[in-house]
C-alpha cells in the first residue's frame, strides 16, 4: 500500500528511477469522461527535465503510453494504466552508494529496511523521477476538475530566501493562479525570478544546492466538501503532498503565521450580500474543521535543498562501518523546487477530486 493513495479515485505508481519505464494505475474515474492527451503532455513537459540552468542535464521526453482504460481519448471504465519509458539513464554513477550513504537521501534508511535489496540507481523508487507518473494521474484529475468549475495553479513562493509575490488569500481569481504557470520559470514577479535563477546558479556553481517553498491555490471548490477530523481537506491534500520526494512542511492559509495573530485578525469574518454568506478575508485558506468554506484553497510546501550535491560530505561505510567522505557524481537538479510546481498542482487535483467524487456519494 505505500505506493497507493485514494479512496474514491486511487493511485499506484510503480517503477524506479532506472528501471525499465514507471508509470500509474488510476482506479474510480468514471467511464465516458474525454481526456485531452495533448493538453496532458503539456502539463508533463513542465515537469520534465529541460536542460535549463536550474535543472537536471538528464533529458527524458516522459511521453506516457496508454495500456488500458482510454479508447480513442475517452475513459471506458476500466483501470486506467500509462507507462513512461525511461531512456537516458547512467546507472553506473550510482555503484558507490550500495557501500556508501548520500547524507540527506533515503540511501542509508532503505539498506535498513530492505536488507541490501534496493534499487540504488538514481534513487530507486524514492527518486523524484517518480513524480513524472504522479504527474500523468494529477494531469487528468486537473481536467476532470475544470469540468466542475474548479481550477488549480501554482507558483514558485520563495527559493533560497528570494521571494515572489504571494497569491491573495481573498478574491483570487483563476486567472491569477494560472499566470505563472506558462512561464518557463514560473513566478508571478519576474524580478524576482531572476534572483532566484542567479541564486540557483551560485549554489550550483559551489557545487552544493538551494531550497524553497511552493504555493498552490485551487480556485471554485464548493463549500462544504471534506470530513472533520481526519478525513480532512488539509489532512487529504497534505497526504499527497509529503508524498513527493523532499517536501519538509505544508501549511494553509496564513499557515504558521496565524500562530503570531491574535483570534480578531485571523477569524474570518461572515456577512451576507445578497442573499449569500460571505466571507471577508480567507486567513483559513479554504477549510475549516477540515470543510471548504467556498473561499479558494490555499497551500504552501516547503522543500529541502536537494540532498545530492558535489561538495565533499561525511558518510559511512555501511559495510566496513567506518567513516567515509562522499563527494555525489551523477545529473541532478541543483534546485527541485522550479519542477516542482506541476507536481504539486497534481497533488492537490489528486486529493481535491477525490474529496469531491466522496461529496457526490454522501
């Protein structure tokens, strides 16, 4: 079940970073719904590696192949299965880690667990290659979504301490949540992109790594969708996000900031216009008592610097048990968080479709 999320629309994703192709299941989407291929390639080219200065220099072209469940674009009720081949791999770059832990990945923790056994390559399947299949099931959620008038968009918030400007938490249109998204660095303050770009680069330059934090809004959820306590909006849209490799922290509305408010400056206030409650600001970012309240869905995630980097770390021999130094070759992504940001609009789609197709049934 660790590669398994859902209740109502579920996903597995199989596959390793090296390995042969990767690639999802998607069980509960109902029959008959069209699912523009074209649209979804796009929304995977985001993701994918590009070759740009902030990214990894491996390049896969992440073209998912249909097995099952869409005949001629349209779902037929079936599980819905899609590989990805894997085509540029360097395995050989990774034969050092069977003896000798990346501090900071998941290397030494899965020798532990599974005795030696694991894939090593790239990362195995605790790799952020496998975001790209996370990517194909969020991709279609995203479509399924718009039918019903909710739309989902996101934004680089913050690299290395540089800031972007932040969505507004009330009155957020779809426009907004969409304009950063078709850019190929995706900012809503091109100024501040660039100093994150010249910030991405130092790090790579000193062959280490920078972090940061991405904000994903969904606009149009109805009201009143979610359970209370555990079965959540934000305890189902936090699921999935700790779910993508690197991701520290997830926060709603004014997050962790509230903590430093008092209850008059972030009690959302209610009047009614016009015969319709309204709300006049969105401090709780969307939900509260785990319930939307109609008010856009606001999430931030936090994401670690990315762990592999050239600069010279200590680590152990595993099988000497003795200390080693570890300087990590191979292609990586000096910073994560610029490719990031479809996957997190995927994760959000996967959790706020699935909460709805459990509104439908209630």
């Amino acid at each position: 079940m660790a590669s398994r999320i859902g209740k109502n629309i579920t996903v597995s994703i199989f596959g390793q970073s090296h390995s042969a192709g990767i690639g999802c299941v998607i069980e509960g989407i109902p029959a008959g719904k069209r699912i523009d291929l074209d649209e979804l390639q796009a929304f995977l080219t985001r993701r994918a590696p590009g070759g740009m200065p902030w990214s990894t220099p491996r390049k896969e072209a992440d073209l998912p192949e249909f097995l099952g469940g869409i005949v001629d674009g349209v779902t037929c009720g079936a599980p819905l299965a899609a590989v990805i081949r894997n085509t540029n791999t360097k395995s050989a770059d990774y034969d050092e880690l069977r003896r000798v832990p990346r501090p900071g990945h998941a290397d030494y923790v899965a020798n532990l667990k599974f005795h030696g056994a694991q894939d090593v390559a790239g990362g195995g399947h605790f790799s952020g290659r496998l975001t790209a299949p996370l990517c194909i099931a969020g991709g279609i959620a995203l479509q399924l979504l718009r039918e019903q008038g909710v739309e989902i968009g996101a934004h680089i918030a913050n690299i290395a301490g540089v800031a972007d400007d932040a969505f507004v938490l009330h009155g957020l249109s779809a426009e907004d949540i969409h304009r950063a998204g078709s850019k190929a660095f995706p900012v809503n303050n091109d100024g501040s992109g660039e100093r994150m770009i010249s910030a991405i680069a130092q790090a790579r330059e000193e062959g280490d790594s920078v972090g940061g934090i991405v904000e994903c809004a969904a606009v149009g959820m109805p009201a009143g969708v979610g359970e209370p306590m555990f079965d959540g909006v934000e305890n189902a849209i936090a699921r999935v996000l700790f779910g993508i490799p690197a991701v520290k922290g997830v926060e709603f509305g004014r997050g962790f900031e509230a903590s430093q408010l008092r209850g008059s400056q972030n009690n959302d206030a209610m009047r009614v216009k016009n015969g319709v409650v309204a709300f006049e600001s969105n401090n709780a970012g969307g939900a509260n008592g785990g319930i939307t309240t109609g008010e856009p869905v606001v999430v931030r995630c936090a994401f670690k610097p990315t762990p592999s980097i050239s600069k010279p770390q200590h680590s152990i021999d595993m099988q000497a048990l003795c200390n080693e130094e570890l300087s990590v070759h191979g292609r990586h992504d000096p910073c994560v968080v610029v490719r990031a940001v479809p996957v997190v609009e995927a994760a959000v789609a996967l959790a706020l479709y699935d909460l709805l197709l459990e509104s439908r049934m209630d």
